[in-house]
C-alpha cells in the first residue's frame, strides 16, 4: 500500500449532480455515529396497495458531463520493452497538475428503476448508479479524477463507479483510456483491444422495461495465434449511505464460512494467502463494516451461491449481485480502514469495494487457446426497505428472520409481481398471504405460529410457480 499522508479534514462531498434523474436528490445527512444502529424491525404484514406501479421502457442517450479532473495525461512516461508494464506507460507523479472542469462524453441508461451513467473515455466504466425509487445514488462519486499510486502499472485513476480490470490482477492495464463504444436500444457495448495479447474485451451493460436490474456480459476474445492468460475483474466501488462513504451500518452479505486474506493491515488477521472463518473470526463480526479498523481484502474460499452483496442498515439501502458462481468464481470485498482518504480523494468521503471476476483469486489466471472467447452475464440490483436480506436471485431477496415459533419475513423484488409469499418450517406451511410487490414497494409479514419444528423457509409464487425459495 502507499505510504499514508495526513487525513482531510472537509467533509464528505453530496454525490455530484450531473443530470436530473426522475427522482429528486438525496440530500446529505448528517455522518451517523460510530456505532451501528439496531437492525430495523419489521413490523407485522404490511397492507400491500390496489395496483402495481407503471413502468417506463428503457431509454438511452448521450450527453456532455463534467468531472473535476487532475491534469495527468501530460505527466505519462513511455516505457520500453524492459519495463514490466510495456508497453503501456508510467506516470511521473511530480508533473500531474491540480485539478479543474474537464468534460466527457457519457452514455445514459434509463428504465422506471434505474439509471446508468457510462464513461467510454474512462476505460468504459459504469461512472453512476441511481435507484430511482429511493433517489440513492450507490456508486462511490469521487469528487475529483484522481492519480493514486496503487495498480499493476503503479499508478491508477481514483474515479469511483464500476470499472473493468484486465488482463492482470488489481486494477488491470487499460481502464484509464477510452474504450470503443456502441449504443443499443437499451443499453451500450463498450470495448478495447489490450496492448500486451492482442485479445478484446468487451462489456454490454443493458437494462429492460421490466426489472429493476442492470445486465453485465462480459466477452473476452482472442483473436491472435497464441495462447495467452489473463483475468477479468469488475471492480464496484460503493456507499450505500447518504454522504458519499460507507456508514457504520454497512453489512456485507457473503454466504460463505470462509475467506481467504489478500491484503491487510490488520496485525490480528492471517497474512495474505491465509484463511480465516466467515463472517465471525476470532469473535469479531467481519460482516459489519464497523469491525474493518484497518484496510482489508477478502476473497470469497470461494463462491458458494450465485449471489453476494451489501446492506446499509441506516439507510435500508443495500444491493444484489446475481452470477454463474461456478464459472464466474471471483468474489472479493476489500475496505480502505483507516488509510487516509488524501490518497485518492480531495475530501474526507469513502468507499468500499466489491470485485465481480472470472478468476477466483488475484493469484490465479485463466488461458485463452487462439480464436477462443468466454462469455457470461450477471445481474446487479438495488435493493431497499427490508433490512437486510439472507438470499437473493434475480427475481427476488428474502429477509428472514426465526423468533421462537414465528418469523419475520422480508421480500424485495426486482420487477412488479402480483404473487404470493409463502412462510414454511420443516416442510410444513405455517402461512402465506397474496403480495404485490415492485421495486421500491416491498413485502413485510410476521407470521406463526408453527406447528412444528425444523428450518424454516420461504417461496415467493406467481401463478402458482416458484420464483423465489430459501
């Protein structure tokens, strides 16, 4: 890691407005204290309105966004073929200049749930991501574009948002430049042809008319004569929270029972490459935020279910990520701890990172044989107004939570369903009532008692077919 500097004392920054969404502003809140708060109850079946809301179909655009950025692109150094990082170039750190207006073409994308802001100039990153039923903005808004001395090559853009690393491990060789784009009628296809093998990678990012998820399809080809290895990574950096850092009520949803250590300055902790148990290890709960005192980054030991993500307790905001967990087997968290944010940022904001690969380490790699190509999708939603959730799909994440002979039940959907919630234990319906349920308007019932023993479950129906089971 860099060596700390002195910690900003200016606040965290409102995430910057760069367009009007069809939702108003979050307005920041005061920073919460340094204890979590007690996990939101749910209270007893909540009516569910007549009707479910109209949806809007999707809609795609471009448009001129401004972005503080720091004077870099004179101070790059070529490199010969000697350098480890040829031939992509080095950066002297001594000639980057402040920071001021600098506009980018961006590519918006738009349902009734959702909008997307996309950057092909910055590597093709997702820069926004606003759920628009809450007016949440859950990507990390640096308020300034950054050099920071971390990444393969030893230097990186501090940007926030979701950005593609490839072919190596951290934050790969290409995601600084501009990458190839075209718009689809629902969303973009970004792409670049990496310098060192030659092989393409690409990412369509789309959404739909119906859900409230956004669709990533990553392709890596290789259209060369050789073999050659690689890593693909999606790197989200996140907030959840009101002020553009993530809140002491951050929960991380991992269903696992062990990680594996890639960085830490956590004396406490394994070294890296070492194993510690999930999420308690040591009596200390690693699924909440407020127990990551120093940086720390975790690989999943490794992805068991085809679903990750995080919860923010304060604010009932938290999202779902929806993969192939065994072909698409990267899962990691990582969290600043206590670095000073002078290291990526002007201000005192944060964020933490969750990392979507095909590889399941940093230490491993995959070979691409000539002419071959691998290909996946996942899925990425907000979720909100549950208090966390123990299972997700795409179509739905379930809160459940046992308390002697009833439970408290929790559903979060990611399109409009007019279906039915069913509460079970060992088998046995204990209750079920008739939901509708959208994005935005989820479900929230306590029910029991049972009339018998056993683990409990829940089916979300529609129809009369299972969409949704724990």
């Amino acid at each position: 890691m860099p060596a700390a500097s002195p910690a900003s004392t200016a606040n965290p920054t409102e995430s910057p407005a760069i367009q009007p969404t069809a939702q108003p502003p979050v307005s920041p809140t005061t920073q919460p204290t340094t204890q979590p708060t007690t996990e939101p109850t749910i209270p007893p079946h909540t009516p569910t309105p007549s009707s479910l809301p109209p949806v809007s179909g999707p809609a795609v655009w471009e448009q001129d966004i401004t972005l503080n950025t720091y004077g870099w692109h004179d101070a790059l150094v070529a490199t010969d073929p000697g350098d480890a990082i040829y031939p992509y170039p080095r950066l002297d750190f001594d000639a980057v200049t402040g920071p001021a207006p600098r506009a980018y073409r961006a590519v918006f994308i738009q349902n009734g749930y959702v909008q997307l802001i996309v950057v092909p100039e910055l590597g093709g990153r997702i820069l926004r991501w606003t759920d628009l039923t809450t007016g949440r903005q859950l990507f990390y808004a640096n308020p300034v574009i950054k050099p920071t001395r971390w990444g393969y090559r030893g230097w990186w853009l501090a940007t926030g948002g979701m950005e593609w690393a490839f072919p190596e491990e951290e934050h790969g060789l290409n995601e600084y430049r501009p990458w190839q784009y075209e718009l689809l009628w629902n969303g973009v296809r970004v792409w670049d042809i990496e310098d060192r093998t030659g092989m393409t990678v690409e990412v369509t990012i789309q959404v739909d008319g119906e859900h409230s998820y956004f669709t990533l399809t990553p392709r890596i080809t290789n259209p060369t004569g050789e073999a050659h290895s690689y890593q693909f990574w999606a790197n989200a950096m996140l907030t959840l929270s009101d002020y553009n850092a993530p809140s002491p009520d951050l929960t991380f949803i991992l269903p696992d029972d062990a990680v594996t250590v890639h960085s830490t300055g956590d004396g406490g902790l394994p070294a890296p490459g070492g194993q510690m148990s999930w999420p308690v290890h040591n009596g200390r709960d690693f699924g909440r935020y407020s127990e990551w005192h120093q940086y720390l980054g975790a690989f999943a030991n490794p992805a068991q279910a085809d679903f990750v993500g995080a919860y923010d307790l304060g604010s009932d905001q938290g999202l779902v990520r929806v993969f192939p967990h065994t072909s698409a087997t990267g899962v990691k968290f990582f969290c600043m701890g206590d670095l000073p944010s002078s290291l990526w940022t002007d201000d005192s904001s944060r964020y933490f990172e969750l990392w979507a690969g095909l590889t399941p380490t940093f230490w491993d790699y995959w070979t691409l044989q000539p002419g071959g190509s691998v290909a996946w999708s996942e899925r990425w939603y907000p979720v909100s107004g549950i208090g966390g959730y123990n299972w997700a799909n795409e179509e739905a994440a379930i809160r459940l939570v046992p308390s002697g002979d009833s439970a408290e039940v929790a559903v979060a959907t990611s399109r409009a369903l007019n279906g039915t919630v069913v509460l079970r234990r060992g088998g046995v319906e204990v209750q079920r009532w008739d939901a509708l349920v959208a994005p935005g308007q989820p479900f929230h019932a306590t029910g029991g008692p049972a009339s018998s023993g056993g683990d409990w479950g829940v089916q979300v129906l529609e129809g009369g077919s299972v969409i949704a089971e724990m």
